[in-house]
C-alpha cells in the first residue's frame, strides 16, 4: 500500500472544510474551494515576500509559500485546521496539489531530497504524527524528489513563540535542532518544509543546524507566509 491510499484509508470527511458542501470523494476541500484558495506566484518569483526572510543565507535558493495569507478569510480558517484538528490528511492534500501546480516551474530543479521540519519527540508522542511530514509526502509523491527524516532532528521543544520578543525570541529558537551523519548530505540541494511560516525563526534554526551539510543548498517550502 502507498502512502496515499494509506493516508486514504484513515479519513473519510464527507463535507468541504471551506463551504460545507457535501464531497462524493475522500477530499477535505472541494473542487470549488481549492480552485478559490488565493495563490501566490513564489513559484516563479523570485525575491518574493517569503524569500526576504532567508536571503541573507548564502547556501539559500528560492521559496515559496502555496498561498496568500488572509486574516479574515478562508486561510485563516485552514491554518486553524491544520493547527489545531487532527487531520493530516489536509496537509497532504494540500501539498499534493501545490506540487501538481508546481512541476510545470523549475521550482523544484536541481532539489535532492525534501526534510520535513522535525519535532520533538515528545510533542511527535503527544500528537501522533509530524504534519510537515504529511507535507513532504504530498509533495514526494507528485515530485519523486525523496524525503529525508535521517538527518536532522530537534532536540529541544520551544516554548511558545507568541509571548516572546525581539531578542529573547530568537534565543529561544536557537540550537533547537541537531544533524546527523551530516557528510552524508554534503553537497545536497535541500527543500525544507513546514505548514506555515511565521517570523522564519524555525526555519531559520534548522538552517544553522545544517551548517554541518558542507556545501548544501537550501530552499523553502510552505503553505502559508503568515505576518503577526
Ligand atoms: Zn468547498
């Protein structure tokens, strides 16, 4: 059994998150609805509003995030899904489809394997699955581009990001992760990828880990560059 079917398998939601509407497939979001969901160009645009927070990062190499973040609207109502429901089976989906609309850019040239932003141990136990790697799942099975979970691993849990600031924020999120058999991954062209993007921090802390990778290349991918 593939992934998909796997993932299939488990959930069977009969009403579109977004409108309501009753679906006759497997889906969480309608044909409708997923049509709807406003777009950002980063797949081809490049110095993009997501890319602005890594560029300073000489190993970096283009990203996107699927979809414009909207305070009012859907998105919002799907960021809170992804968050909070226990439904990876969106995640997938999601990532699924921005990869079919993807495949026709080079967004994806020249990537060697995709790393789902780990999480801790204790929080995977917690909750039962790692989401981001739903993402990366939905992507490789479009992509072919192999996912790798070897070779970075967080070591510490961060405490809430939203009570935190400036300064003592980006403490908190400084040697969160740890690397692996890094020789492995020398010169390699990395996707990371995460469900939604806030201040960079994470991403940022996963990229400084990976300064044992000598010679990678990193680019990012997510559903939602969302501004507080
Ligand atoms: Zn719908």
């Amino acid at each position: 059994m593939c992934i998909g079917e796997s993932v299939l398998a488990m959930f069977y939601p009969r009403e579109c998150l977004i409108c309501g509407h009753r679906i006759d497939t497997d889906e969480n979001i309608c044909i409708n609805c997923m049509r709807s969901l406003p777009r950002t160009e980063h797949a081809t645009l490049r110095n993009n509003r997501l890319e602005d927070l890594f560029v300073k990062d000489n190993r970096f190499v283009r990203g996107a995030a699927f979809l414009f973040y909207d305070e009012e609207g859907n998105i919002r109502r799907l960021i809170h899904e992804l968050k909070y429901s226990e439904n990876p089976r969106l995640a997938y989906e999601l990532a699924y489809k921005a990869a079919q609309e993807y495949v026709s850019t080079d967004f994806f040239e020249g990537i060697d394997c995709i790393i789902p932003i780990p999480l801790h141990p204790r929080r995977l136990r917690q909750r039962g699955y790692n989401q981001s790697l739903y993402i990366a799942k939905g992507l490789s099975d479009v992509t072919k581009i192999p996912i790798d979970t070897q070779h970075l691993f967080r070591v510490r849990n961060n405490p809430k990001q939203a009570l935190k600031i400036g300064e003592e924020r980006e403490r908190n999120v400084s040697n969160i992760f740890k690397t692996s058999y890094p020789e492995e991954m020398f010169r390699k062209h990395i996707l990371l990828v995460d469900d939604v993007i806030t201040s960079g921090l994470t991403i940022q802390s996963a990229m400084s880990a990976m300064k044992t990778f000598k010679g990678c290349s990193i680019s990012v991918f997510t559903f939602v560059h969302s501004k507080r």
